[in-house]
DNA sequence: GCCAATATGTACTAAGCGGTAAGTAACCCT
DNA sequence: AGGGTTACTTACCGCTTAGTACATATTGGC
C-alpha cells in the first residue's frame, strides 16, 4: 500500500505560492476584517481565481484561520518570545515595548487582527470570531501563567494576584491594538507601555 | 410665509417611536458592527419596513452616525460626567470606575460600539469608521485638555505629562471595551481600573 | 504517446445586499 | 365631506455575495 501521497508531485503544478498567497490575503483581512472583506477583495490581492483560492484554502472561513495562524507565527511573534524572559517584570516589559514596536509598524496594516478581524460581526462570522476571542483569552493565560511561576521563582511578590496582573497587560495590549488604529506612533505608544510598567509589581 | 413646519402635525401620524426604533438600532449595531448588520437585521429589530427607516432616519449610514449620538448621550454618559469631576485624579478614578460598570453591563451589548462598530472594515464603511476614529480622538483630547488644567489648578504635578495621561487612560478604556468582550466582568474590569490608577500621578 | 492527476480560467448559480417606485391608508384643516 | 399631506405595505430594482460546474491546460509515470 503506502499510499502516503505527502509529495503531490503528480498533476500540474500549482502557478502560485501558497505562503506568499496567505500573507497577501492576512494583509486584506488586517485592513478591512472578516466581514467588510469579499472573495473579490481576496482574489484580487491574491493574484488568483476564486476556483485556486477555494481548491487551496477550502473557503472563506478556512482562509481566514489559516491567515491567523500565519499572524501568530510571524507578526505576532514577539508574543511568545515575551513569555520566555527571566523575569515577570521582564516579561511584560518586552511585550509592551514590542506591542508598541509592531503595532504601529507601516510595514504592514495597524494594530492587531486577533483584536479587529472580528470583534463585532454578523451571524456569517460567528466561528471566526469564537476563534480569535479564544486566541485573546488562551494569550492572558499564558500571562497568567507565567507570572504564577514568577511568584514560585521570587520574582514577583508572593502578595501579587498573577490573574489581575495578567487582565492588566492584556488590556493595555488590547487597548494598543485600537491606538494604533487610531493614528498612534510606536513612539506614543512606548510612552504608554512605560506608564504601564510603573503600576508593575518587582521584586528586583 | 413663515413656512417653519416644525411641527408636522399633518398627514398620517407615525406608527412607531423614532427613539425607541434608534435604540433598537443602536443595540444591533454594537453586537454586529456597521459591515455584520444588514437592512433586515435593523428592520427586523426596529419593527418597521424599510421604507420606513430610510423615511426616517435617511439611509443606513445616517442611521448608525445617529445611533451614534444616542450612544454618547446615554450608555456612555459616564465619560463626559467624569471630566467635570474636581481633580485628575478623581476624573481618571470616575472614568476608569464608569467604564468598568458600563462596558461589561448585561442590560446591553458588552463593550463599546465608538470602539468596535467599524474597526476594521470594508469600503462601503470608510465614513463611518472615520467618524468612530474621530470620536475616540475627540475623547483623548477633551482628556489632555482637562489635565492641562488640572496642572493649572495644582491637583496634577507640574512635571506630569498630560498627553501621555490622556493616551494612556483611553488605552486602558479601550483595552477595556475589549475584555468585555472577551467576557470579562464589571469586577474583573475593576481590579483592572485600580491597578491602572496606581501608575497615574496625583498631589493629593 | 498516452493516461492519470492536478491546476487553471470562464461562466454560472441562488441568495442576499442596499435602496426605491407606486399604490394605499390615516391623519389635519378648511 | 373633500383636499393636502404624510406614513405604511408590497413588490421590485440592479448589483454583489459566497461558492461551483465544466472544459481546458500542464505536469509525471509508464
């Protein structure tokens, strides 16, 4: 048998880079959301027709996923990089200034698609933004979590409630994501990042 | 002449209430945002046709600007309210509080429809979206105006940066309008409102 | 050279969109 | 009672939407 087929080098080859296709249609759904996005919006930024788009993407819905996966991988990243400093205060320092850094960047749309691709939506977009408010809330986890640890490791007091401290970042990192839409500098937005910190429990 | 008309008591009477149909509006708006709503989902919540709505209220973008102000003037009081509170401190205290209570309230959509009716979204939004982002601007500088004076009136340090103040509130308030969206609860929001207040500066 | 397999472009579908024309119903004023 | 004015209901408009059928083109393997 060993009927694995993982090198499809059968057939014609596909004209388009799948990779450069999802960052192309990550940027659409950045800009304009799920919903205010088109198939045609899509295709167009693509390069490809609605038949490729659906025979290497599945439809819509999947796209959009597959494209928050990317964001999570690359733009975001600065994320779990955060995580993996020593220190808690460490840890929030580094991903407020990288929050601050990313999310206004003109490299590429403002603010966060995790925050803005869905918040509020139509009944169509209900999984997609089941899918991303889960994103938001598995991330505030993972800040509690970690600062849970800081307390066992001495580094933040034993007093300090890890689960509010992780609800703060989070929403001055939310509150970024629409700074940056609103026009903000990296630069203004490191001044917030800074006033945030000083509310910032440390133990060293 | 005298042709004023400000009373069209003429003709046949209108079968429903305007303010109570912009309610009506207002709330599908916030929970679907400008893209997510459509004609039906507003005439349908509105309990009118649509001739009637465009009668009314002009067409579908004229009705979210107006449902718009409704929003300002009521669920979202608190903020104009807060400004006129006698020191900085206690205007940051009352905002971060009212937005605390309000944005995670069951009696309504959570969050903030300024924040989340039209973030990211399609061409056909653009005006919308605009006057959402003007709004939010609006706030921030009606915030650095007033503490600008409270720096005048001596209840801020003279060395506090009242820009940065302002910017850093309305991030925190707008973080907010997300983590009730997320799901978080008015006393979560709170413990959030007081860890933010602990970095914000005050003489006495 | 031919077959199986995959990708592509064109053209299509049914349904929903925002918005409106036209006829009818209900009111006030004279 | 009739005319003027306004609102309501029904049915429609042209256009866009997400998604697909089908014929054609391009590859590797035999």
């Amino acid at each position: 048998m060993s009927v694995v087929s993982c090198t499809p080098s059968m057939g014609r080859p596909r004209a388009f880079d799948v990779d450069t296709a999802l960052e192309k249609a990550l940027d659409v759904f950045w800009r304009k959301g799920y919903d205010g996005t088109s198939l045609s919006d899509l295709t167009e930024a693509m390069g490809i027709n609605k038949p490729s788009l659906y025979a290497a993407f599945g439809n819509k819905e999947q796209l959009f996923l597959k494209a928050i996966e990317l964001y999570e991988s690359r733009p975001c990243a600065f994320f779990l990089q955060a995580l993996e400093k020593p220190t808690a205060y460490q840890v929030a320092e580094h991903m407020l200034y990288g929050a601050a850094m990313n999310m206004a960047d003109q490299a590429h749309p403002q603010g966060c698609v995790v925050v803005q691709g869905a918040l509020s939506c139509s009944e169509a977009a209900a999984t997609v933004k089941e899918a991303l408010l889960n994103r938001r809330v598995e991330g505030e986890q993972k800040l509690r979590a970690r600062f849970e640890q800081a307390k066992l490791d001495g580094d933040l007091p034993a007093t300090a409630d890890a689960e509010t401290l992780a609800r703060y970042l989070g929403t001055v990192l939310q509150g970024m994501a629409i700074q940056a839409n609103n026009g903000a500098t990296s630069e203004q937005l490191r001044q917030v990042a800074a006033m945030t910190l000083q509310a910032f429990p440390r133990n060293n």
